[in-house]
C-alpha cells in the first residue's frame, strides 16, 4: 500500500490528489534539479560533492521573484544556547553579495550572478545615495524589528525576532562591498550594465566624503 503526504502554503496551491501524482511530482523536482546542477562547473575533486550542495544551498536561499539571496531561511537561531543573541538573517547584506556573486560565477552559474545584480540594481538608496547594509528580498528597507513572545526558538531560546533592528545602522564598508560585487560582475561579462553605473558613481561619491570617518 502506498500513501503520501501533502503539505501547502496555500488553499490555492497545487497539490497531488493521489500517489502516483505526488510520485510523479517528486520524480520532475529531482529532474528538475540534476538538470540545473548539469549546467555548473563542478570540479573533478574530492570535495565535489560538498561543492554541489554548497551550490544547491545557495539556489535554495534565492528568491525567484527578485533574484536576492537570503543569509539564511529562518529566525531566531541563538549564537549562544540559551542566550538572547537571536536574530533574524531572512534577508540580504550588500557585504555578502561578492562571495555571492565570486561562488556562482566560478561555477558558471551566470545567469543566476546576473539575476542577483538586476536585485541590486533596483534597490532604493538612502537621502545621501548610499545602500543600505541590509534589505528585504522584495527590497523593502524597512526591517523594523519586533518580538513573538508567543513562540520559542531553537532549543527554548528566546524572544523569537521578526525583522532586523541593524537594517538602518551606519557602516561605511558597504560602499566597497557593492563596488566589488559590481566589479567581479563586470569583469565576467565582459560589460558594465547601464543600470549598473548610476550606483557606482553614487557609492565612489559617498566613499569620498566618509572615508575619514
């Protein structure tokens, strides 16, 4: 006898209504992602497995709509058991986008690099034109962060936090962390997108009137 399991975010969403549907759906996911690790470079080395699910991973923190690449999936997980250092990493940091952009474009998953820059590309800037240090996968940049009192985190860890309260804190190296990942992506293409060069000059701007500070 064979059953199966659906789960869904939505009364909406599509799921199978019997086995051999839920069989055939799990049969086109695998497909679907031994086709996709098909077009990397994964190199002929010991470590080749590990490499693979690195690059899964960092499909998996992606969000399709926008291209961004989220720290992490979830919230709340403690830096120390039982401490109250628990944030929330559901989001994307301009600082992260060159070892981002430098792990798909060594393992020649261009367009995916390309997506993530057309993300960076569309983000609003603060009054003076720098970016922020964080945004939402949608772009937001108000992350004001609150507290489920009603819910633990990992292993009893508390408060459980939505939002990051670090999203609007002031720090001056992001101006070279947005450069990098604009040039890495540049010098991969071979080409400067023309959307591409309005944030260079307004980060190079900002840089010279902070970098004393």
């Amino acid at each position: 006898e064979t059953v199966y399991c659906a789960l869904a975010w939505s009364e909406d969403a599509l799921v199978p209504t019997t086995a051999e549907e839920a069989s055939a759906q799990l049969e086109a996911t695998t497909m679907f992602w031994r086709d996709w690790l098909a077009r990397a470079a994964i190199p002929d080395h010991e470590l080749g497995p590990l490499i693979q699910r690195s690059a899964l991973t960092i499909k998996g923190l992606t969000y399709m709509p926008t291209g961004a690449a989220v720290a992490a999936l979830t919230t709340s997980l403690p830096e120390t058991p039982g401490g109250e250092r628990n944030w929330d990493y559901r989001y994307t940091w301009m600082r992260d986008t060159t070892f981002t952009l430098q792990a798909l474009h060594y393992l020649n998953l261009d367009w995916e690099a390309d997506e993530f820059m057309q993300f960076v590309a569309d983000l609003e800037p603060n009054s003076d034109g720098a970016l922020q240090i964080m945004y939402g996968i949608d772009g937001r940049r108000d992350l004001t962060e609150t507290t489920r009192d009603d819910l633990s985190g990992y292993a009893g860890a508390r408060p459980v936090r939505i939002g990051n309260g670090a999203f609007d804190q002031r720090q001056n190296d992001v101006y070279g962390a947005v450069l990098d990942s604009i040039l890495l992506h540049t010098r991969r293409s071979q080409r400067l997108p023309r959307r591409l060069w309005p944030i260079v000059q307004s980060q190079a701007a900002c840089a010279t009137k902070v970098w004393r500070e």
